[in-house]
C-alpha cells in the first residue's frame, strides 16, 4: 500500500507540472495584440519577414525530450520548404525573408505565423492549424485561422505519413497566402488613393 501511495504522489506531482506548462505553452502561443484600426498594405520591393513559431508536444518534451527536439526540428524544416515553394508560386511583389527558428526580424513589416497544431491524433488523422497576423510599424492585422486534415492510408509506411504532414500544412499556408494577396492594393485602389482630393 505505501507504495501506490508514492505512485499517486508521483502522478499527481507530474500532472500539475504538465498543467502549468501547458498554461505557460498557451500565453505564449495565444497572447494576441490588439487590431489597429489602420489596414496594412504592403507596398511592392520592400521586405517582408515570416517567423513561424510551432507549438511544443508538451506530452512528447516530458517522456521524450530527444524525440520531441528532433519532431520540431523536421516540422519547421519541413514549413520552410513548404512555404519557399509557395512565396515562389503566389509571386508577391516584396522580398520575403524567412526567417530562421531564432533569427529575428528585420526593419519592415512582419508576418506572424502561429502554428497551434500539428500532429496526428489517436484516429490517424493528421491536422494542421495556424494562426497568422501582420504586423507593421506598430500596427497589427489578424489575417485569420486556417486549417487543413487529411487521413494517411490505413497502410501507409513513415514516408507516405510524413508526406502527409507536408501536405496539412502546404493547405493551411496555401489558404494564408490567399488571405495575405488581399495586402497588396489593386490598380483601382491605388488609383483611388491617388486622385486629389475636391477642394
């Protein structure tokens, strides 16, 4: 009996620590600044820096710190091979600087990205889900949440299963880019800004 005891004490001593972990893991992730009331137009040759923060499997850091170091190390190599081929299909008039797990960004407008979840449940299926904002100069946009799932085959192997991975969340930045193309001004907007004011 003394020993089930040790083992409640244990237990419960690790809960409470996932607990606050996970509440920490959330204010970090979640802590969102205020819209501006300013729409942000990003204006064509300047650039602009994407950081992409992936959320810890806290579970995975508390049994398998190693695993869990190596898994976020594919996941962001596998984001930024992910979006370097979307900046290159969707074309966007600025520079786009991806920016490194802990490099930090430069003068100019930055693109937010959150990714919340990435990870494949107990059902098999595999989610992706970002949390993307835009911030220049002191002012912020949300661009939105976005949100891909697919199911791998029943007999897929490691390869097909990281595949897709890649897939989920090439959806999910591929439905952000589109958001994104709306922070550029078509012809008739810039024209519109342009035209004097009638004294």
């Amino acid at each position: 009996m003394p020993s089930s005891k040790k083992y409640t004490k244990l237990s419960l001593g690790h809960l409470c620590s996932l607990a606050v972990l996970f509440l920490i893991a959330g204010c970090e992730t979640f802590q969102e600044k205020p819209d501006s009331d300013t729409f942000i137009f990003l204006e064509p040759g300047e650039t602009l820096y994407v950081r992409m923060t992936i959320a810890s499997d806290l579970m995975l850091e508390q049994r398998f710190p190693d695993i869990a170091d190596s898994t976020k190390d594919r996941r962001f190599r596998q984001y930024l091979n992910s979006m370097g081929s979307l900046v290159q299909l969707y074309r966007l008039p600025v520079n786009v600087h991806l920016l490194g797990e802990r490099e930090q960004p430069g003068d100019g407008p930055l693109l937010d990205i959150f990714a919340t979840r990435w990870e494949q449940d107990r059902m098999g299926e595999i989610t992706a889900v970002i949390r993307a904002r835009l911030e220049r100069y002191g002012e912020v946009n949300t661009l939105g949440s976005f949100r891909s799932r697919e199911t791998p085959n029943m007999m897929s192997n490691y390869e097909r299963t990281e595949e897709v991975f890649v897939k989920t969340m090439e959806d999910t930045l591929s439905e952000m880019m589109r958001e994104l193309n709306n922070h550029f001004e078509t012809p008739a907007e810039e024209a519109f800004v342009e035209e004097p004011l009638e004294p």
